[in-house]
C-alpha cells in the first residue's frame, strides 16, 4: 500500500530572500523538502502536524533527542568538511562519521542524515529535514556549496563560524564562573547573618531598654521580614520573572528594550560590535558560498539578537531588491558602525565584499573580546567591594547597638 500523505508546515525563502509559511501534503520531510526545492524555495524547516508511525517517533527520538550543541555541531561540520574536502563522496563521509565509536550523538545525526541520503535526498534537504539540530544559516551554506561544487569550502566556513561562536560562548561562561562564586557566597553570607547571627543577639537588644541606632533597627526589620516573608520574596520574584517574559514576548516592548540597550554608553557600543561580528562574518560566509545577497541577508538577519538590527537588516534587504549597493542603506540605518560600512564600501568597489567581511568579522570579535575581559576584569573587584560593604554595614550596625547597649549597662 502506498504511504498516507501527512501534513507539513514550512518555512522556507523565495528567490528574492523572503521568508515563506505555509503547508503543503507529502509522503515524508524528504519529499516535502524535495516539492518546495522544485518551486525555487529554500527551505529552511518542514514539520509535520500529526504523530506519524511508531518507527518514525522512534527515529524522531533518535535524532531530535540528541540536539547537538554549538561546539559539537562546528566538530561535526569540520570532519564533514575534512572528508569532503579529501575527495570522499559526502555519502561515504557520512558513512565513515556514523562508524565511529566516539562521540555518540554527532554518530546518530550522521546516521539519520546518511539514511535520507540514501533515499535520494540531497544533504541540504537531509539537514533541512532535521531543522531542530541544523540552523537555517548552515541550510543555506551547504546547499549553495552544492550548487556551486564546493561543498567543502562551505563546510569549512560553516565549521569555521560555528567555531567561533562557541569559543567566544565558552570563554564568557568560564569568565562568569568566579564572578558567581563570588556573588553566591556573599549572598549565602548576608542571608546568614540576617536569618540566624541577629535573631540570637535580639534578645539582649530587647533587654536594653534603649533606643537603638536607625541602622540597627533597619538590619533587624530585614531580618524579621526576611524571616517571616522569606516565600512571598520568592513568589514575588518568580511572578516578576514571569511577568518580564511575557511582557518581552510582546515586538514593541522587545524593540524598545533593545533600543534602549543600544543607547546606553559603552554597553550599547559593545552590542552593535558583537551583533556585527556575527552578522557580517555569517554574511561574507554566504557570500563567499555564491548565495544570491538578497538570500544571504535574509539567512545573516537570522544571528541578530537584537530585534532593532534585525528590523534595519530587514529594510536594508527590501531596498537591495530594487538595486544599489549594500553600504548607503546599512549607512541609512543608523544602527551599524561606521567602520563596518567603510569595510563594506572598500569591498563593494574592489569587488571583493567576501573577503572584508570576513576581515571586519575578525576586527570586531578582537574588540568585542576586549570589552568582555575589561568588563569582567572590573566584575570583580565591583562584586568584591559592594558585596564587602554591604556585610560591613550590617556587621557596623549591629556593633554600634552592642556598644550603646554596654554602655546603658555600664
């Protein structure tokens, strides 16, 4: 009997770079892949609305279950790229990848791709099937290295840029780990000393007869409420965290946050470098792949965080379809810096728009590092002394009672 068609929601971009939904009936995600190939879209996701058989959820759990981080993705695509790159077929790449001992989940993606493979599929249409592991950026990257013939150097660029971003992710997280320590231990010290140093003195206080310093009796009213009320505190930060994602969820609360965060002295200048780091080095990675701008600028729109670049980045696209250059409406848009677009109009003129890209790219990382390890590097001692006044403040306060309280006794 011939397999029930299923119903799949797509996502995908047309031929001038725009994003594309809707639904379309096949027999599989391959064949669903393959029909809006054949209708000069790009796919990006295609999933299915209903359950599907038992050994589809089971090959479903093989491979979704086993999403791979950012690093673990470059370390695939790099091996991918290294095989490829050697002359062996990408079947036979991905066969020899799946034989491996090491590393269990990048040899279970590299089975369920090589199996669609063998069904036919091309390895973009393999990797769009499994959009939860692959992004849209790496879709296009591979199927225009396919295009071209140089499915090697795409890879090699898309391992490069994946590489890059987990490098800089991993040295923020280690960089971040003293600075928390620190913040948790001097936390985890004020709350002792609040919950069970001060209500043992409270009683000699209370036998004092005297008026207590205002310092002294603020450190014991936090330490009441914070002893009494130490749940509603917690409930109400819960329901405030809540409440801020919702509220975040909403486009123009989100885009005046990010407005905002782009004027704000040096925090805000640190954001544009970091978001025109990733987007231009994913831009000049597509670019140098042969993508048509107008679709590498709709793929590059997709790394920016900030929601006011992805809107600039957006317009910058609708006015390329009309013709010009890329620097005079990345200028227009106030948001990006000036040496960027200057990087941009040297490579426009020179024809050569990859290759500055990619040079920026290496530029802004440098500085968006040296920013981070000054910033952090003040981190410290910032926490060290806020976190020392604080304890010193309550440590003063309670003194300065056990002094006037000897003093009454005297």
């Amino acid at each position: 009997m011939p397999e029930a068609l299923r119903i799949f929601r797509y996502r995908a971009l047309n031929r001038a770079g725009e994003n594309v939904r809707g639904q379309l009936a096949a027999r599989d995600r391959s064949a669903a892949v393959a029909r809006l190939q054949a209708q000069g879209l790009v796919p990006l996701s295609a999933e299915a609305e209903t359950g599907g058989s038992l050994a589809q959820l089971l090959r479903r759990d093989v491979t979704g279950s086993f999403r791979l981080s950012v690093k673990q993705l470059a370390d695939f695509m790099q091996e991918l790229a290294s095989l490829v790159g050697a002359g062996i077929p990408a079947e036979q790449a991905l066969a020899l990848l799946a034989g491996r001992e090491a590393g269990l989940k990048r040899r279970r993606v590299a089975e369920e791709l090589l199996r669609r493979l063998r069904n036919g599929a091309s390895l973009a249409d393999a990797m769009a099937a499994e959009a939860k592991i692959f992004p849209p950026v790496a879709l296009g990257m591979v199927r225009a290295g396919e295009a071209s013939g140089a499915l090697d150097s795409s890879l090699t660029r898309l391992a490069d840029y994946l590489r890059r971003s987990a490098d800089v992710r991993e040295a923020v997280q280690s960089s971040l780990v003293y600075p928390a320590i620190l913040l948790a231990t001097a936390l985890g010290s004020v709350i002792l000393i609040l919950t069970v140093v001060l209500p043992q003195l409270k009683p000699i206080f209370a036998h004092a007869h005297t008026a207590l310093p205002f310092g002294t009796r603020l450190v014991l009213a936090a330490s009441d409420g914070l002893r009494a009320y130490w749940w509603a505190l917690l409930l109400g930060t819960l329901v405030l965290a809540f409440m801020l994602r919702r509220l975040l969820r909403d486009p123009a609360i989100l885009a005046m946050r990010d407005r905002l965060l782009l004027r704000i002295p040096l925090l805000g200048s640190g954001i544009r470098r970091a978001e025109t780091a990733r987007f231009v080095r994913i831009l000049g990675a597509l670019a140098g792949a042969n993508v048509a701008l107008p679709t590498a600028l709709a793929l590059s729109q997709a790394v920016l965080v900030n929601t006011v670049m992805a809107e600039a980045v957006a317009v910058v696209a609708k006015q390329l379809k009309e013709g010009g250059g890329l620097a005079e409406p990345l200028a227009a848009s106030g948001v990006f810096p000036d040496l960027a677009i200057q990087f941009i109009r040297i490579g426009e003129a020179t024809g050569r728009l990859d290759e500055m890209l990619l040079r920026q790219a290496d530029l802004f990382d440098g500085e968006v590092r040296r920013q981070i390890d000054r910033g952090l590097a003040l981190l410290v001692p910032a926490v060290t002394i806020v976190m020392g006044m604080l304890v010193a403040g309550i440590i003063t306060s309670v003194m300065t009672a056990i002094l006037s309280v000897n003093d009454v006794f005297r």
